[in-house]
C-alpha cells in the first residue's frame, strides 16, 4: 500500500546538528513545501545532503536517506 504524501504540506529546513528545542522554529534554516525542499536536499552532493533534515508537522525529522527515497517515488511531482 502507497502512502498519499502531500507535497505542498509546509516544511521547514533545518541543519542536522541543531537537536530541537523550545524555539526550533526560529532556527529554520527556510521554508517551503514538502515537494520544494525535498528537490533542494536532492540536487546537493551527497556529503552536503547529511548536513540538512526537514522537518515535518509533529516534529518529524526527516534525514537524507529518507529524503532521497521520496524524491525517487512514482509520485514525485519532479516537473512541479
């Protein structure tokens, strides 16, 4: 079964060392959509890529693997 993602959901970019906390928001390094920023952590080198999470509503951090297997689904908007 294929989870429905919803790339135009509002993300947030954040380095990957920064741990969270009480005023997370503000250490957003930008904000996008989902689809937006997935695409940006996607055209970095690799090495780059592991310095960067994006984080989701409820505080789920994605990391680069996680990220790069959403840019590689069917459902990708890569034309977007």
């Amino acid at each position: 079964m294929t989870t429905t993602i919803d790339w135009s959901e509002t993300v947030a970019l954040h380095l990957a060392a920064d741990g969270g906390g009480l005023l997370d928001e503000l250490k957003a390094v930008r904000h996008g959509t989902l689809a937006d920023l997935v695409r940006y952590i996607a055209l970095l080198n690799a090495d780059e890529r592991t310095k960067y999470e994006i984080e989701r509503i409820g505080d789920h951090r994605m990391k680069a693997d996680e990220i790069m297997e959403l840019y590689a689904r069917d459902d990708y908007p890569h034309a977007a």
